[in-house]
C-alpha cells in the first residue's frame, strides 16, 4: 500500500488592534505600516485545511467549504501553493536525495471555516494561515512561523499574523523583495490569557467596499494616510507592544480604540469616501465609550476596547473579568434571539438559554448615549479570548476522502 | 418728539466648504485652518436682528425668537455688543463732538430666525452676521464688512462669513490679537448665480456633541488635524478660490465633498470619537458619488457636490440646471411628505404639491448604492442658492414694538 502524503492543520482568526490598511506593493502584498493583532482562541473560530500530494493528481486543485475553488493561474492562491513547492524543494529535497519529490507532485486542498462568512470575521486570514500550515506539515519543512508568514502574507495579508498565537506584529519590512514583511511573536497567549473578546456580529443593509480596493483607493487619494504612515503607527506600535508586554490593559485599550477610529477615519478621507460602520456600529461604541467614562471616573481605567475591521462588527477586547458585565450591557441595549448565544466559556452558567434577562446596565451609566434598539440589530454575540497558533490534527480530523475529494461538498 | 435709534438687519446663513475645525484661541475664537463657503440666499434662510440705542433702557437685553437670551457678562454674546460699542466710540463719537453718544446706552436687541433650529442649520452664524449688521447700522459705523466680520468671528467663529454674499473665505491671520482673522469675499453672488443648493433635513435620533466641544477634543486628541491644518488646508483653500474665480464646477466639487469626508474623518480621528452622520446621510452620499459617477461617465465631469456640517444634514451644491434631477434622484430615495416642499425658486412647477410623484433614478444609475428609505428618514427639502450678504431693512420690518420690547413673545 503506498503511502498517503497528507496533513490537516487549523488556524486561527486574528483580530488587528493597529490596523493594516494600504499596500506599498500589491502583488507581494506589503504593507504601508506594520500592524498588531491578538489571536483569537481556535475553539471558537477557525479555518481547518488538509493538504493532500499525489503522483496520480492531475492538477492542484481545492476545494472551501465543500465548494470547488478555482485556483487561477498568478492568484494569490497559486502562489502560496507555488512558494510552498519551492520551499519544500529548496530546505528539504535539494538536501536530501532520499526525501521524496513531493514538490513535483499536485495538490488538492480541502478548506473548511467553522463560522459563517455571513458573520462578517475575515476568514481569509484563517483560511490561508490554515492552507499554508498544513503544506508546511505535509512537506516537513523545517520553516519557522516567521518564515511561514513570508508566504501567508502573500495569500492574504493579514493572514501571517495567524500563524502565531497570542500577540502578533507584522513588521512592515523595507526590501523590495518583501524578505522583511513578517510576523512575529510580541508575546504568547498564556502571557495574557485574561484577554478576552466579545464578538458583537452586526446586521448590514448594503455591501461594503472589499478591503483589497478599499484600501488601494485609501492609498491613492487619503491626504491623511500618509501622516498615519509616517507619524503614527510607529509610535503605536512600540507604545502597545509594551502595553502587552506589561499586561497594561488601560494603554492597549485606548491605543486600540483610537486606531480603530482612525483607520476609519482614512477611509472616509477616501475618494470617493468608504464607510464600514453603521448606525449600530456607533451606537456600541457610544455604549463603550460611556462604560469606559464611569470605569475611569471609578479610577479604575479603561475596561474594555472596541475595534472594527472592514465591516460593522464589533470586536470588544477586554479582561475576563469585565466580559460579563459587557455582555450584559450590550443586550440591554441589543436584545439577542432566545438560544442564539453560545456560552463556551461559561459566562451564564443556566441562564444562557436567555440572556436578555440577564440584561443590565451598571450603575450609574448615563442611558441616553444610545438609543434601545430591536432585536437582530446585533445578531450575535460570540465570547471568546486570545488564543494559540496553527496546530496539526490528526489524520482522522482530514477533509479529504481516500479518493481525493472532499468528505463533504457544499 | 424724541429720535428712536434703531435699525433692522438680515443676515445669511452659510455652509462651508473648506471646513472650519479647531480653534487656536477659544477665547477670541481664532481658527487653526483659513475656510470657505457659501452664502445661502436670504429670501429662504435667514436671521433678522433689530437693535435699539436709548437713555432710557436700564440693560442691555436680547430676545431670540421671542424669548428672553440673557446677556452674560463676559459671554461672546457681551464681548460682540461690548465691541460694537467700542467701535461706535471710536470711529464715530471721537471724531464727531456732535455725534450722539450711542455708545453710553443701553441696547434692546430682538432676534429672529425664519427657519427651525430643528432643522439643524447653523443658525449662530447668520444671529450673530445679524447682530452685528444692526448694531453697524445702527450706530452708523464707518466699518467695511471685513472689519465687522471680526466683531461676529468673536460671537462665533462662521458668523464673520456671513458679512460677506456669495463665496468668501475666512483668513485664519497669523496675529495672537485676531486682527487679520477675518471674512474677505472671493466672488459676489452675480459672479456664478448658478450656483444652487438642496438642503437634505435628516432626521436624528441622537444629540450630538456640541460643535464649540467637539472642535477642541479633536485639538486635543487627533492626530490627523495637525496634517490637515498644516498640509491639506492651505492647498485646498488656493484651488477652490481658484476653481470660484473660474466657475470650474468640477473643481469645486471635488473639493468641496474631499474637504467634508475630511472634516468628519478627523472628527473620527478624536478622542472619544466623533459622528455628525448617520447611516442616512450616508446613503445620501452613495447616491452623490453614483450619480457623479454616471456623469463623469458620459463625459460631464461632477454634477453636485455634498458637504456635512456638524450635523447629519446634507447640503447638495450643483449648478441650476442640475437640480431638479438631484431632487427627483434623492425622492426616489427618500419620499417627501406630501405639500411639504416649498417649491420657492419653482423647480416643480404645479407638480410642487406632490414631488414624490416626480421621483426618477436617470438612465444608467446603480439603484443598488443604497436602499429605499420610509417617508420621514429626510424629512425635508430646501431649495436655494447662493445669496447677497447681510440687508438693511425698513423700519416696518422692526421686531421691537415702541415699548422696546419684542413684537412678537415666545
């Protein structure tokens, strides 16, 4: 029986707290700025990929969710398959005459994200962690995941901070060649592993920009881009890489809230200008913003930050501690579906199946910051916390048939 | 029988165009960024003052719209009457021993506003152009209007471009004393009587923040304004006078929304952050930006331009000619209140009762930029154009009784 070349990996989302947007290059995919990002926990949200190589392939070919992808000649899909085949020959075959030529062989990929595009998380940062970690495992390169994130990063920008745990950079780079342009660690999840998030998915009316043009019209004409280039992420960066360094979650907060806002704001410096966040989008905030005034007026610092990414979503980070009553806040003031919320990290116990009657409001928050509104305005709340980098699974978590196909088509 | 010193003024609204934000000095309100705009026609908007000079008056007093507004001391309120005063002494009473001592009475002074403060356009600029114009009259000031413009500047900052019709620009000036921080014309309305305006009412759930407050946090906390101030404004302020002079639309227009997405993208850029639009005024924009696509499609160049003060209103400027399809456009989107329209420059003619029934998307437009919207979303639509600056009016039109109290009382 002759073997089977196979390895199935999963990958995390990340959630970026200094906001990537703007490319210098756009075919190898390097940023304007460096930008920083917290892992969020696999259990919750994840791409999971299986790599498969065979002499009896025809053609590299892949499959995302059950659903054929084509993968088109000088995509970006090609390319990170095409770089993986020249590190694997590169760092493995060239070296050793015994290593099998696995590099000349197709490929077919199956690739599955355990949550709804609909929901708005930019699985592509997943997807392609994932897709590249499991070629990783079936060529046995001894890469590292800086190294990894080199080719990740060509797939989806973003997607290199997913193939670390816990607090990411993406150190922009200076070289042409993108050599440079790669994750690294600020620190690992169980430095920090009070961080925790809640996911505010929020209802959208119309389709957003895609970040991929967005982004390019922001460079082309925000006068303003080039300030935030130039003057700001570079101090932010240093000011929160300590902030996590020394577990100070006042200073991550509000550099977090303050670069949320101000990738937003050059976006709408954009011509013509583009907006991601709605009128829910600002009233979380509104509700944030009054939580954090009572917090520091409490002289206890800021409790928690929000951050958006090319959509409505809100993402809240804050310490495990805070998450419940932040929960509790939000729906009273977005009330959620009976038995929509997943309680994975036990923050009702019993009373998960309604949190609405859990809803409450601190005291002493002012109530008029925001309008109550309608259920399904906010239609879901997703509890999760920072989290660890790719894994490998074992054959038995494989998408892949033995014939080659994916066990499931959408 | 006695001599009545009294005088009545009008004064114009305007709407910006380069957008004042931020303030170098709170106290003699001197701005950080040169602006300008427009001067919206008076037989629509405007603010009617009159003002009275007498022995027997024991304080100076102001009603605004029937009621009382006390005058505190020290307020901008004071400081313009206390200037105005100063002026009269100098200019006048100094030189001429014969001249009435105006300056040694106490006022009454009755303000009136033909339009809603629900409507939520700036009405302190054309109060206090108003003021200041019957106070000028009043006491017969020698002054030019840029010279007035500086005592308004003092009541508040947008007031002083209100001295001026048609476009004028507001001059930051340089000195710490606010000398040279005044109105100047860039072109009388005769120069370009095409110019036209809708104004978009949008109805708003929320109270936002204070302009005078909004405009200091972003000071205070903004990255982005100091760019703006240094490197986008001078250069914004030079090309459109220059597009003014040449009656280049286009160039206006394109100006015009750049400098209003920026305004509100540094509002963003503030700590906490700063909304004046809502997801209405954001679809008007859609609709803006798809119509002028079309237009530059077909060769036209841009056809309307939008502009957002610290509100969620939108003011649509395009030329005469183009207004009427804007109007029907933006129905389509947001149907009117039957016989809510004012039709006063007769773009509908007898259809004015029902405009709804006149709603049209033109030929070739992506009706899928926004969706359609309930009646009441944009709850009303004024049209007009570009005006004359402030007016002295007849005695007939005086707004105190022989009494010295207000005609009409809240």
């Amino acid at each position: 029986m002759a073997t089977v070349y196979e390895a199935t990996a999963s990958a995390p989302v990340n959630i970026a707290v200094i906001k990537y947007w703007g490319k210098r290059d756009t075919k190898l995919i390097l940023p304007t700025n460096s930008s920083l990002s917290v892992t969020l926990d696999q259990d919750h949200l994840r791409s999971t990929t299986t790599s498969r190589a065979d002499p009896s392939f025809t053609e590299d070919r892949l499959w995302l969710n059950g659903k054929v992808d084509e993968i088109t000649p000088g995509s970006r899909l090609a390319t990170c398959i095409a770089e993986m085949k020249r590190l694997r020959k590169e760092t493995v075959e060239d070296k050793d005459p015994n290593a099998p030529k696995l590099s000349t062989y197709k490929v077919h990929i199956a690739s599955y994200n355990n949550f709804p595009t609909a929901a708005g998380l930019a699985s592509s940062a997943s997807g392609f962690a994932a897709l590249v970690a499991s070629l990783a495992q079936l060529y046995a390169l001894p890469a590292s995941p800086s190294t990894l994130s080199l080719i990740a990063r060509q797939g989806s920008g973003s997607a290199c901070r997913s193939l670390f745990g816990g607090f990411v950079a993406w150190e922009m780079g200076a070289l042409p060649s993108g050599e440079d342009s790669l994750a690294v660690e600020i620190a690992p999840r169980e430095h920090w592993p009070q961080m925790h998030a809640l996911i505010c998915v929020v209802s959208d009316d119309k389709k957003g920009t895609s970040s991929t043009s967005g982004m390019q019209r922001t460079v082309d004409t925000s006068p303003l881009l080039q300030h935030r280039i130039a003057h700001v992420v570079p101090q932010r960066m240093a000011a929160i890489s300590d902030a996590i360094r020394a577990r100070d979650f006042d200073t991550f907060a509000r550099i977090t809230m303050a670069d949320s806002n101000q990738f937003h704001a050059v976006a709408l410096d954009t011509e013509p200008p583009i907006f991601y966040m709605n009128d829910v989008s600002r009233a979380i905030i509104a509700l944030i913003v009054e939580y954090n005034r009572l917090a520091l007026a409490q002289g206890k610092g800021y409790k928690a930050a929000y951050t958006y990414d090319a959509g409505p979503n809100a993402v809240i980070y804050a310490l495990e501690e805070n998450i419940k009553e932040i929960a509790q806040l939000v729906t009273a003031y977005f009330p959620q579906r009976a038995g929509e919320f997943k309680d994975v990290l036990g923050l009702y116990g019993d009373a998960a199946k309604d949190i609405n009657s859990e809803a409450k409001v601190p005291e002493g928050f002012n109530e008029a910051v925001a309008k109550r509104f309608e259920v399904g305005a906010v239609k879901g709340l997703i509890h999760t916390r920072v989290g660890d980098g790719p894994r490998r699974l074992p054959a038995s978590e494989s998408l892949l048939a033995p014939s080659g196909l994916p066990k499931t088509l959408a």
